[in-house]
C-alpha cells in the first residue's frame, strides 16, 4: 500500500513508543484515522520517573504525563484505555479487541512493551510483594514505602537499584538480593558496577550477592525471602526487579517471525508489510553497532521507533537515527550511558570513581563502542557524537583530563 492510500493506523500499545508514534504521525501530516488502544488507564505516560521521583512522592500523575489527556481528542486520535487487543486477522487487516468489537485498519503498529517477570518461587503472590512496572505498580508500593520497613528487593538491575536508592532516602532497612556475583551485571562492566556497589553500600543497603532466593515467606502477607543455603531476610515489602519478557503474544497468534522480541527490519517493518514493530516488544538491526539485531529497552529506543515508523507511513524524510542511549538516577549519581558496552575489550577511565564523577570509554580494538559516565555530562555528550558518527579517539586523549572533552571531540577522526 503506498503512503497516500494509508487512511487507519491502529495502535497496539499506549506507553512512550505507542503515544509517541501518534503524536509525530500528526506532526507529520497524517491525516487519516490514528487509534491508541492500551491496556492501563490512564493515557501515554513516561516509565522512568515511577522507580525515582515518582516513588518518592516528588511527582504525581499528571507530570509523568507524555501530552495532556484532552490532547488526543484535540488532534482527533481515538484513545481507547482500559482495553486489550486480543486478535489481529492478517488476512482481513483487523484487530479485534476485548468485548468482539472489530477494527479494521491499512497500517498497524506494535507497541506492546513488556512485562514484568514474577518471582519463579512460593510466596510470589502474597501481599507485600510487588511488581515494578505501571503507575498502579509504583501507586501500590508508595504508601508502604515508609521508614523503618525492611524492603527486599530482588534483582540488582536498574529498578532495583533505583527502587533502593529511593528508599534508602525515604529510610527504609534495605537489602538487595541478586543470583549474579555483582549487581548490574546485564547492563555495565564489573568495574562501574562496583562503583555502584561501594556507593549503595556506603548509603547503608545490604547486598547478598550471588544468592538464590528459595521462597517468599509468610501467611497473609510477606514476612520475609528464605535463601537456597538456608539463610533468611526479613522483610515487610519486596520488590522484584529481576526483568521483563516483551510482550509478543499477539504477534506469535498472528504468525509473525518472533525471537527474543517482535523481528524488524531497520524501518520497523515486521514479516508482515502492513505491520510494524517499536519499543521493548521489538528487535531491529541497530545501524550504528553493525545491524546487530538488538532488542532495547529505553526511553530513546521507545521514541526513535516513533520517529522511523511516522517517516514511513507518511512518506516523509527518513529519521536519522541516534546511538543508542539510557540513564539512571540513584541518589546525588546521574548515570548516562551512550551506546552498547557488549563486547568491549578494554576500558578507558577518565576522572577518578572516588570522585563521585567520572566516566567509563568502552573500546573494541580501536573504536569506541559506549560510554559509563557518572556525573560527567560533558564526557556522555562527547562519546555519543563519537559514536553516532562513527569517530574514534585514542584512549591516552580521553585520559588527559587537561583538555576538555569538548575540543578531544572536535579533534576527531
Ligand atoms: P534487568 O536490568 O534485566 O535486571 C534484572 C536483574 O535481576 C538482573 O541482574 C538479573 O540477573 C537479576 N535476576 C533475574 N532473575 C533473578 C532471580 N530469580 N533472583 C534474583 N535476581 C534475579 O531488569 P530490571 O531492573 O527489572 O528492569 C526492568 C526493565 O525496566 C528493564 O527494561 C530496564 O531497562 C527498565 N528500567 C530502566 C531504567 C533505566 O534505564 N534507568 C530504570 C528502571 C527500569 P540475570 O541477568 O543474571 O538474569
């Protein structure tokens, strides 16, 4: 179907990918019919604020908003909450959604996210034991985020370690179990997350790293996470933070080729050509990191699937893709990463951890690949250019803290 004959585009999924993929189908000139359908409440709303300020009571509902709710019918996008697709019929290009009702559509967009992984253990289900992913996750767990509750979080990945951050500020008794030797294992190198691990320490958050949690116990409610040697913790709360599985059921009813995510082309296009793919739910070739097929979990993955698939379906110029980026905010600590660290063969330090502000250059032989930098804007703004453009800097540049990174940048090649 060529771009002028598009007149419905339905969308699965209404967090930042889908929300973000109406609005710039507008600002594109779309024209035709756009439905949102989601399953939560409440309109596109950000993800990253609910494990940092928003659990820690700083920001309410409206702020995490992505647009004002009266903004969608403003621009004449039907959005559909509260309700979950159940069927797509390629054949006849329709989704059907809970209830029956049926809607036809010439584009449809997946953007269906993914879901939190329960504990795998006894106990998963009983009161006190949370899931961190929606608003309504974060508005469960707030009002029992008090000081003096002993939290347990399970999983030292970024909602584990935000989620203790936040209650190690709030003053809660807080320990984190994770089954790897270190926390953050799937997403930095030993050496920052030992950074990461001395400053949660320091901050009073106990660690059983490499532990094995065997069972929730408690009747009504948890009282505590029994360990595989025998060992307990108590705790009044836990949060499992140990991952998300994307949400591909819809896809695999329909045929498309699925692996560790919904398949795409660089254009966000799946095995089906009047179906695309964004978001946490989809795996593309990554263009800056030699069209590895990666499926990434962001914020900036989310909004450039938007970006790809409003160019597409419009017609317009193609979006001109940025290098992979992510954050995290874990007490005074602003963590910006640029690029993708797997696969690193040597690690180049600028500044000094002890510092509190530094940042970690990833390199595979000569190219820089990514960037860790702790409180250091000016070095993840540098590497991000390197790597969006495909430049290198010798390591002995970026260890002469004397020059700016800036000119280290604009030097180049
Ligand atoms: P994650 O980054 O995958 O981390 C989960 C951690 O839990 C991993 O270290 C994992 O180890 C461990 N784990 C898995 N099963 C376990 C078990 N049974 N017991 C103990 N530990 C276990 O995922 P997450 O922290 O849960 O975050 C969920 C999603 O939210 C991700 O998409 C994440 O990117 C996103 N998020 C992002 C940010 C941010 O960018 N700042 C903040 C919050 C959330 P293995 O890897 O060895 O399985």
């Amino acid at each position: 179907m060529s771009t002028g004959e598009i007149k419905r585009v339905i969308i699965i999924g209404a967090g930042q990918a889908g929300g973000e993929t109406a609005q710039r189908l507008r600002q594109a000139g779309f024209d035709g019919d756009i439905t949102l359908i989601g399953e939560e409440p409440a309109p596109p709303y950000q993800r990253p604020p609910l494990s940092k300020a928003y659990l820690k009571g700083e920001y309410d509902m409206d702020r995490l908003l992505l647009r004002p709710a009266s903004v969608y019918a403003e621009e004449n996008i039907t959005l559909l909450t509260s309700l979950r697709a159940v069927w797509i019929d390629r054949a006849n290009r329709r989704v059907r959604v809970e209830g029956g009702r049926e809607l036809p559509y010439d584009v449809l967009v997946l953007a269906t996210g993914a879901k939190p992984r329960k504990l795998p253990l006894v106990g998963a289900d009983l009161d006190g034991v949370h899931l961190f992913r929606t608003a309504a996750d974060a508005d469960a767990l707030r009002p029992r985020m008090v000081s003096g509750a002993k939290l347990v979080v399970v999983g030292a990945g970024y909602i584990g370690l935000e989620a203790a951050a936040v209650a190690r500020q709030l003053g809660l008794d807080v320990t984190v179990i994770e089954t790897a030797v270190r926390p953050l294992a799937r997403v930095t190198s030993p050496e920052v997350a030992g950074f990461f691990l001395d400053e949660h320490t320091r901050q009073g958050v106990r660690f059983v790293l490499g532990g094995q949690p065997a069972l929730i116990k408690g009747r009504d409610r948890v009282t505590g996470v029994a360990l595989s040697d025998g060992a307990d913790v108590p705790a009044d709360i836990v949060i499992a933070g140990i991952g998300v599985t994307p949400e591909v059921a819809l896809a695999q009813q329909c045929g498309l080729a699925v692996e560790n995510g919904i398949v795409t082309n660089r254009q966000c296009l799946t095995s089906d050509p009047a179906i695309y793919a964004i978001g946490d739910c989809a795996a593309r070739p990554i263009v800056h990191f030699d069209e590895r097929v990666a499926r990434l979990e962001s914020v900036h993955n989310a909004v450039e699937g938007a970006k790809i698939v409003a160019a597409a379906i419009t017609g317009g110029k193609p979006h001109v893709e940025e290098a992979p980026w992510f954050w995290s905010d874990q007490y005074d600590l602003k963590l910006q990463i640029a690029g993708l660290f797997q696969g690193y063969d040597h690690i180049v330090l600028r500044g000094v951890m002890a510092d509190r502000a530094f940042a970690a250059f990833y390199y595979k032989g000569p190219k820089l690949i990514a960037v860790d930098a702790v409180n250091r804007p000016a070095e993840y703004l540098g590497a991000k250019m390197l790597i969006q453009t495909g430049r290198t800097v010798a390591p002995s540049e970026l260890e002469d803290e004397s020059r700016p990174m800036k000119e280290i940048v604009a030097a180049a090649r």
